[in-house]
C-alpha cells in the first residue's frame, strides 16, 4: 500500500519524487489563529538543506517553501495547509545503471517488488528528499505546542561519540553536524572527510529532547506517546532504531537502579530523582523531558563496488557514484526534530479532544 | 485521549481493566473462510498466562478464551470477531496505599495526570494483563498468513545475554523463559530467583523473526514495515527500545560493512550476502526474515522502598508488595510474536488492497 | 471488507450476530469522569427492544446491558467502555430454507456473495438486532452532550403520515410509535394490525432533532456535519434515504424561499427566520436546532411467496414466516437517536481538539 | 475540526481556497502502472469548469490541472499523485460587505463561529470551487474501476421535472444543464434565464448510476456502500439530501411493492425483478446499477436583499451581486459522478483487502 498520512487529529500527507517538479505537503487539523508565514518555515528548511556544506550532499537545492492555503491576512484559517517546494536541481544524468540493477540496502529491489516498477530517478519516492516536506509540516507542528521546546543532536556518527561532559546545547546549531561537544565536532571533520575520500559512509544516532510537555499527553493503549513517537522516527530513511529514554540500556538495569523517583518539587512541582523512562510512564507523559533516540543506518550507496542483481535477476555488481551524504543521520537531525514536533502537536490536540482545555 | 484499536484494515480493540470482571478484543477486517474455534488460541494464551511456574507472577488465571461472535460453523465469516476472557483471580486487598500514593515508574501518576482519577486495582487499564487480549488477537492473524513462522525468544535479561553459539529455537519453548540458549536458560533460574528474593526486578531483551514474508509487504511512507513494527512493539507494557535488524549497531557501521549484498540464489531467489536491514528496505519487505528486537525496562514494582508522592503531592515511600513478575520482559515473548502477526496480517491485507492478489 | 467501527476521536466497534450467544459494543474515547451505570443505559435499550407489544417481532430478549470495563466507581475512567447484551430468544427452528434460498431484498445473497458464505441464523451479522449495540453506545454519547436535546419520532408509516398540527413530543414516549401525532397513532394501530393479518410490511420516515447544539460543530470538508449524519443513518438496517433539514424539498425551492435569515435576538443570540437548513451551514452547526429525516424500506420478510434462486443459482420461491417486524422503521426511532447523539458527541470532541475549550 | 481527507485504503487529501494561488488534491493509495496523463483528467474538469455558458456562474477558470507527483513514464507508480489548479479569475473587487456581515445560508457565519475569523474572499476554503479537486481525483478513481461506468445527470431544476420517458444518456452531455431530457433542456433555457434575470436562484436534483459494479463491494457495518455514498454526497457544498434506489418513495411502499425479485438470469447472472433497492442489499452490493439521487439547495446568494447580522451581530440587511450560479446543482453532476468513482474505488480496494482477488 502507499500510506502518505501521519498523525490523527493534526495529520499531514507528504508527496512528491526527489527528481520531480516539486514536492509538498498538507497540514490538517491546524488551529486557527496561529501567525504563519514562509518565514517561520524557511529556517527549519534551511537546516536540513544540502549542498551548504562539504560534508553533506553536493546536491544544491533552494528549498524554497510556499504557502499555498490554508492562510489568510497572516494568520491560519483552520483550514489544510498545502506547503509546496519545488526540486531545482534534478541533474540529468544517466540512469541507466540504477534503473537495471539494485543497488543493495536501497528501496530499489523492495519498490520493484511491490509496485512492478519504480522512479529510479534519485530514488524517486523513496528518497530523503521526501523529509524536506515533513521538516515543512514540522515548523508548522512547533506553533502549536508553543509551550514546548525541542532541540535534537547528533550523538555519534560511525563509532565515534559525542562526550557528554562537553554537551553544549549552543554548539548545536553552530557545526556542520548538529554535534553538542565542539571538540567532537572538529574531530568529526576529519572523519567525513575521510569518509566522503573513501567512498565509504558512516551510520549516526541522534537524539531528541522536548522540554516544557506538561504530564498527560499520550493516548493509551495503541497511541502511546512512546509508540507514537517510535512509529514517527521510523518512518525516517535509515532508521533502524529507537529508544525512549534509557530504551536498551534500562533492559540491563534493576528496578532499583531504573527508579524514577519522584518527591515533591517547586511550585507544586514534582521532583523527579531521575528520567531513565524519558519523559513517559504508561504511554503518557510525566511532564519531565521527554527523550528518544534514533539509529541511522550508513547510507547505503557508496563507491565500493558491491554483489548486486540486475532487474531480470543477472549477477552483476554496482557502484553509486551519484551525490550522496557520507553520513545520511547528521541532516536526520532536523528531521528528527521536526517528527518529535508532529508527534506531540497531534497528542495535545487528541488530548484536549478527551479532556477539554484542562 | 484513549486510542485502543490497532491496524488499518485488519484491525483490533481491545477493552478491560486488571480487575474488571473480564477483559477482551474486537478483531475486524478477518477474512472469512478461515478454520477458527476456541482451540486456535488457547495456547497462545497459555504460553502467556501468569502463575504457571516460580518465576513469574503468582496471580493465578485460567485465561480461558471465549469466541462471542464471528464465526460459523467453525470458519470466519468475514464480520467481527469478539474474544472474552474472565479475569477471576482479582484477589480482594487492600488497595488503600496504592491509590494514595503513586508508585515511580508505574502509570498511577500519569493516569491521574491526564484523566483525573484511576482505577488503581491491580493497575487498572495499565495493568500488562490487557496482552492477554493482543495475544489472542495474535492467534487469529497468524491463521491469516500461513506463509509466515514467528518465533520469539529471550534474548537477555538484565546484564545476562544468551549465547548465539548455543541458539536452538526449539529450546523457546523448552523452558520458563523462552530463552533459545539451554546453558543460559539454567543459569537464568538462580538469577530470577535471586532477584525475586530480593524484591527486586529485572529488565530484559526479546527478539522476535518472521520467515517466510515474501517480498512487498509495507505501505511507504507513513505505514512503513520498520514503523509499523515499533508503533506495535512500544505499545506493549514497559517496552523502552525496539530495533530492526542491526538496529543501533548499524549506527556504528561504515556502509560496506552493513551490506546486504544480493546474488541470484536458487529457485529464482535471491541470495543476500546478510540481513544487517532485518528484512526490509525502503520501509518493504525485502523477501529475507524480518527481525525486531524490543528492550523491556526492569518491573517497577519492587520490594524496596523508593521516594515518591501521594495524590496530594505530600512526600512518602512505596514499597510494592502484591503478585508481580520479577522480569516482565520474558513474559513478553507471546507479545512480541502476537504483534509481529497482528503487524504482518495488516501489512498483507493493506499490501493486495492496492496491488491485488499478485 | 467488514467494518465494525463509527466516529472519529469518539469512537465505538460493534461485535454479534443476531443469533449468537451475545452482541456488544466497545465505546472508545469517552472523557472520563462521567457517572454511568446500566441504568443510565437500559431505559435506551427498552425503547427499542422487540416483543414489548403486538406491533413489533415477537422475538422476545430481555437486551439486558452489562458494563464490563470503562467504569470505576460509578464513573467513567477514559479508558474504553465494553457493554454486552446476551442473546437469550435465538429460538431453535429450522433454518434449512433461508440457507438454501435467498430472501429479495435481504443481505442473504450479498453477503454469501461477498464472503463466500453465510451465519444465516436470523440475519446473522446482518440482523437489525445490531442496533442495540449501539443505541446502548448512544445512550453514553449523550451523557458527553449533556447540553443537547435529542428527540426523533415517526413522521409516517407507509404512506400514512402525521399531521404537524398535531405535533406533540411527549406524546412519542406515550404510543407504541414514537408517534407524535395522537390522533394518527390511533389510526397507526389499525395500519399495522392490518398489515400484519396480511404478513406484508410497511415502509416508514423517521425524524430526528437535537436541540441545544451550539454554533461551530462539524468538520468541513469530508466530515461535515451533514456528511457525518448522512454516513450515521445509511448504516441503520433498511435505510434508503436522509435529509437535512428540507432536504429534497429544498431542491424544489428557490433562494428567496429557502433563505433562513438572521436578526439579532435575545440574550446576544440570533434570531433566525426560518431553519430550512436543519441547523447547518457549510457543514458546520449554527445554533439551531439539527434536524435529520431517515427513510426505512419496508422490512423485506414477508409472508407472500416471492420469486427468488437457490445458493446454486436455481429457480424457487420464498415465504418468510418467522417473527418479524411487520414496519421495522417504528423501532428505528430509537436507533436514529442513538446514532444522532453518537454523531455530535464525536464531533464536539473533534471541535475541542482545533479549537480548544472555546 | 478541519478534515480534508475521505477514503479508507484509496484515499484523497484536498486543499484550496476559492482565491489562493491555487488548489489541490493527494491522491493516496492508487494502484501501480495505470496509464495517468493530464489528458485523463481535464476533460472531467472541463465539463465541470465554470463561464462556458450564459447558465452558469461568469467566473472564468482554465482549471489547467497539473501532476505534480506519483506518475512516471505515463504510468501511476502506487505513490502519492499530487494534482494543482492554479486560480487565475480571482476577480480582484471590494469585499467589504461579506466581509463585514454573514449571508444567509452560507458557510459566512459558521466558520466565523467555528474559527473565529475567515477567509472571506469567494467564500474561501467553503467555496464550491474545491470540487474542483475531487472532480480530478475521481477521475483517476474512474481508472481504478474500468469495469464500471458511471453517468450522472440533472433529474429536476427546482419544480421542473425531467420526463422520464424521453430519457436518453447521451443528451447529458449535449446541453449545458447535463439534463438527459431534450425538451426539458429546452425548457430549462427559459427557467435558467429568468432566475438569472430575477437575481434569484433555484435548487436542484441530481441522478448517477453505477453499471457493472460486481456484487460484493461494501464494507458492512460502518462503512455499507449506502451510507459511504450518503457520506460522500452530502460533502458536496448545497447539498441536503440523498437517497439509495428508491430512497423517500420506498418508505411509502409496502413489501410486495418493494421487493426485487431474483430470478436465474443469462450466462449464470442473476434476472432481478426490480432495483427499488439501487444496487446495495445489507450495505453491499448486488451486481445491479448503483443509483443515488442528490438534493442541491437553491444558491443562498441572490439579488434580493435578505435580513442578516453583522460580524458584531448588529441588524442589517445584504445583497449578493457577484457571480454566481443561479442553480449551482447542475454543475453538480460532474461533483457527483466523481464521488461515486471515488467510493467505488476505494470499496474495490478494500473488498480485496479482506477476500483476495476473487
């Protein structure tokens, strides 16, 4: 099937081929009200955007969003909001290589199998081109959870780590890769650029962190906030994991040692001993951060030539020369943040849909 | 708000609290036709039920399972299938202390949190019990694809990881943890004993694999394979991490070492040089096994005392005394694999709805 | 494809068939902290039960609703509500005609076309005994509307209608009707009488108001309020047509006659000059009353032998002599409220999840 | 709530203002490798294009329809289609008025009581001009369904009723009113002219039937082909009515009256003695025409000046001189065609959901 909708009161449905004329999405369920124009999108697009550095994708594009509805005398009307960007640099090229043989770990075999046929142009559908329209949805999903702020980062790149001693929330919008330690971020120039010289490609992790989401957001049983944003961050190219809070490290731990202990706080507040269950408890937020962690696979198309079959099944072996990132997880940052933004806008709303504005 | 039905065309609800005087599921979208009585799934429910040896929780339930409708002469009819089964060991306590104060890490906060009030027996709706009526379900989507074995095991729990060396599957079913690995198994009973002793509680890792998923299966983007198994997997209780395939060790790779390089096999079939993706690409099924692997965090309900707040936001301890199972993850076995098919059922029907029975 | 599940963010499934061992109905969403016990529920399912006099089937069931999750010392938890209903009149007879035959204008031969086969017991799944599944989920939906009036009544059976000047709600509870025309009900109990004698049927339109729903309800575009109560009333058993409003009438009309214009009245309120409209514009409510109107085809079991085929395809006849309905529209009454009210609680949550507490 | 999306599994997103830059659909979930080229919808949209006769509004719009996504090398790829209108006629004039005070029985003053403000300019988001969207998604429906053809016409422009025994299909698309009646067509010429002359306006009723629907397709309970047709036609801007087969006129008949006898016909198909039904028994379908009629209000804009409020709710009184359709049903009938393809559509696909290919 092709399933192009996410979320359940706040719902957006992407389309659109890397090498086609544009692509876009629209934004439904959006309350009225809100003050919206391009300019509170275009900073979310230019993050993610390649080609702005030697790091990422040589592919140069504008990004350039545009509102096409869905807003009126500067405000959004409640009605669906349909962003639009147009592709500017589908090179044309020759591509007759991927159109014959699969390249491995690529949606190349898996679209053929299911669908007969493909757009093999740059990937087609299947390209992280197709992210640009969710990081689009996603500054739109920020204006309405206003009480929350959401700040993703990269924790690794290939074996290589982040120390946490170094974290600097600051520093994240300062490097090329979203790195919270600098003195990691200068080691990882070296890295890419090894990396890129070699062909090769490095898989990342990413976290994401969202302050200020007040305790009972989170739609038990089968719309859990931790299901919810674990089905979210899947759907991103590359992933191959997620975590919510401790995630695989709590599996090793005891209930002691995994106590999220709570005494009374500030203000009312409660003070939490810790936050090993980031941010949730029974699928619902505790008002503490709330905190996931993704995997990203390496990107899959490198130089070194790899085993492959051609459409009709021939053993031949393929190459990907194209433009490609070295380290597809880094531009997943904003993506991640933008993901972790829809999540929570559709949960506040189906929260006060059952609750009313308490 | 409350979201407790699964799917997009071969869908579940399910309903009940821990101590209501039942609990169930509403399977719909069930294709008619299909050889279905009572003995169909009860033993996927035994493989589940509490009670049945030292190492789990001494909450004794029959879990005996009641077919109400949707079947005729012993086939599906094709309309909805109800399930009951009657919760009959509510053992009367006294629940006072547990609904004054909230135990960390449970769901007793955050239900209060988000809809005012609780019902604190047993955890109420919160209670792991509702998987009971998702293995059951589970039973009825295995029978809609045949073509496909699950088989879940134990991978670790806590610190205590199984040997690959010694992996034999039939062993899953050989020993009160679902562990594959005989050796470990053995060990594992002084080590839940012991923590049982202690009061304490411990987390646990469980992978599950489909084999026989034919290439296709997905519904990029927002319904990919990989999304729709975490959305599956982190609805179950105490879940905190879900991978597919290398998951976060793909994070660590260079792109040549997470290959899964493709020849022609035989019959036909393609020969993967690995399964580093976990049998899909793309968000599709690549044709290879399909394997997750979900992290459960530690029970929190332990004997020692730990900080935490009444309803009022006074400071107190809470020592969790009553019937609980030490590692809940093992417990989650029979879980994982129910979603792994209620996931590859939906995953079928949505896949022929657009393409047909090809 | 079979699908069992109404409403949007207030949602309900319905499982049974008519002569199996129960039906029920899973209510989905309900914000939590409403008093409900069976009792708020019953009186619903009176009105609408069968064999409470000559005028209806003799099938004769207590409908005695028994809550079995959702609740919590007397009030509602948020968490889904399962209500069951036992079967306890599947009188044992002998079904070996309608098995093989089928009955014109029934959903005997659809759904052996659909399915394969069939549960032919009383209709099976396709009973209009269904219905009590959800007028008891109706009667929760509008304890979530406290502020809105729902009455229906029968406007005319067969081609026997009320005369408006007549028009008197309370005397709809007082008829075995739901007639709120006294003089017309005393005529009704000869129409029927008369139709019964004849083992024919009657046809019958069935009206619908509800009073109190304040302006702003309704989701345009695909789920006005108007689409939303149209879908409602199509899924009642014999129902062919629905108005809002005027309706058809309204297709007759030109605009000057048809316009429902506004002047400023009481309390800041409008004062509208007529409400051809029945309380919608745009798909949106606007503070006047809602009125639906619903067509219910003659029940289709009559006594007089009609042609008809076999399973096989073969020429035969068909006499339906089990109990039944002689005007199966009199006990839609009922229904058509339950799915009004079920209808507008969905759609104030939905309003409250864009708009907040406005 | 704002819902712009309608289908299960073939799904369709609009969006669009009446003068925004443009408007728009996704379609979702359309199979793979059918032909698809602008040439296969525009002709849809010019039979429903607005300014092609003196009976219709003057509102010139190209409605040039774009394929912005899904389609490659001629052929849908089973990705998202996305399609784009751009506005050209959007008559720059002094909204001052309707900006200022609500017309009656427009969609003015409930999106102001819904939203709290409005997109004013042509009605915004609730002008009839978003069919144009849907009249391009079904025209891609149409292709999912080759097997079944659909025809719609006017049946009556306010009281003037066509004669249906000078009914001829292909005089719908010989005269500018869609009407199958030559000599009403004529006769309409006059009607037309005089309600444009008066400034006044005229309600209307439409007809569509569905040939060489299989039997089977419907999805009971909550989704019975009747109430997805009633769902989908009462979407449609003006609309308050809709009927399956004989609809009102079945509820004054008697059960002899109304049966559809079934009698072995040719080739194994089955001979019915009628279709009071209009092709649906219990919700799904019997392999007989699909039929449904749709009631169209008169246009609430009219030259006569009607009783109104003000946005601050102040007495005063409008006029509505801009263009208008004096009977916005005729242009209806391509509205309508459109969304029985897109119900059959998505009701094919999901039949195969649940059954397979049979």
């Amino acid at each position: 099937m092709s399933w192009n909708t996410f979320g359940r009161v706040f719902r957006f449905t992407t389309w659109g081929e890397s090498h086609g004329p544009a692509l876009g999405v629209v934004v439904d369920g959006c309350p009225p009200g809100i003050a919206l124009s391009e300019e509170h999108i275009q900073p979310f697009l230019d993050a993610r955007k390649p080609g702005q550095n030697r790091f990422t994708t040589q592919r140069r594009e504008a990004d350039e969003v545009r509102i096409l509805s869905g807003v009126f005398d500067g405000r959004t009307t409640g009605t669906p909001i349909s962003l639009m960007i147009e592709n500017t640099d589908q090179r044309s090229k020759d591509y007759s290589e991927v159109a014959k043989a699969y390249r491995p770990g690529h949606a190349d075999y898996t679209y053929d199998a299911k669908y007969g046929f493909r757009d093999y142009r740059g990937g087609g559908r299947s390209s992280a081109r197709e992210t640009a329209a969710r990081v689009a949805a996603g500054a739109i999903a920020r204006l309405v959870i206003p009480e929350v702020t959401i700040t993703g980062w990269t924790e690794a790149i290939g074996p290589h780590s982040i120390d946490y001693a170094n974290f600097d929330a600051e520093q994240t919008r300062s490097n090329p890769f979203f790195c919270p330690d600098a003195e990691a971020a200068r080691a990882w120039e070296g890295v890419i650029d090894a990396t890129r010289k070699a062909g090769s490609s490095l898989g990342a992790t990413v976290a994401c962190e969202a302050r200020g989401v007040p305790a009972g957001w989170g739609a038990p049983i089968y719309a859990k906030l931790d299901s919810e944003l674990a089905a979210a961050m899947m759907t991103i190219n590359a992933t191959k994991g997620v975590e919510i809070g401790d995630g695989f490290a709590a599996a090793r731990l005891s209930g002691e040692e995994n106590a999220d202990t709570m005494q009374p706080g500030e203000n009312g507040e409660i003070a939490f001993g810790a936050n090993h269950s980031g941010g949730t408890a029974g699928g619902i937020s505790t008002g503490q951060p709330v905190l996931t962690r993704v995997a990203f696979k390496p990107t899959s198309s490198i130089l070194t030539p790899v085993d492959t079959i051609t459409k009709e099944g021939e053993a031949t072996q393929i190459q990907t020369k194209g433009r490609h990132d070295p380290c597809v997880g880094i531009r997943g940052v904003p993506v991640v943040e933008a993901m972790m933004a829809l999540v929570l806008a559709d949960q506040k709303l189906l929260h006060r849909a059952q609750m009313g504005e308490r």
